[in-house]
C-alpha cells in the first residue's frame, strides 16, 4: 500500500490535528464560556469523528472493499464520478449476502 508519510509522520499529522480542534474547542469557549457552548462542542467533535470513521473505515470494511479513499477530496471526486455514470455503477454489498463479513484480506490490494 502507497504511503503519502512515513508512520512517525502521520504521527505527527495526528497529534497536531488534535492540537487544532483542541485549540478550537478552547477559544470557542473562552468567546462564550457557557455550559451550552461546551455542550455543543462536544457533540460537534464527536458527530465529526464518527462521520470520518464511517466515511474511511465502515464503508471500506462493512459496505464494500471498493470504498478505498485518500481523503474527503478523493471521496467526492469518485462520487461525483459515479453519479454522471449513474448509480448502477455503485457498489453493493449483495457480496455478503451469504452473511459472511468482509474481513481484511477482501481488501483489494
């Protein structure tokens, strides 16, 4: 598999994303310190690390081997892709209708 960073890298690109938000999280709170605030923030950063877990984990593992994405850009390219070749095109998961779940070694490569 291609790597865009080596591994301490992508390290560092982590933490420095949770540096970020944190950074985020704390001056949206000193602007408006309200319980509120930190009730909205919250829910923000959880509902935001789902959607990315389900965008490049879920649909990879649960939906379809075939959704294998760089990054949001890559996403929305192949999806503007499929929608002008019509949605037959998208992938299913009728592959698993045995019941049988997709694990690591379906992944193409």
């Amino acid at each position: 598999m291609h790597r865009d960073l080596p591994p301490n890298w992508m390290l560092v690109k982590a933490a420095l994303f949770v540096v970020l938000s944190t950074l985020g999280a704390g001056f949206l709170l000193w602007q408006n310190p309200s319980w509120t605030t930190a009730l909205c923030v919250t829910a923000l950063m959880w509902s935001s690390c789902r959607a990315y877990y389900f965008l490049f984990h879920a649909l990879q593992h649960w939906i379809d081997p075939r959704f294998r994405y760089t990054g949001l850009l890559d996403l929305l390219r192949a999806w503007q892709k499929r929608r002008t070749c019509g949605w037959s095109s998208w992938p299913t998961s009728g592959r698993w209708a045995d019941g049988q779940k997709p694990g690591r070694d379906d992944a193409r490569p």
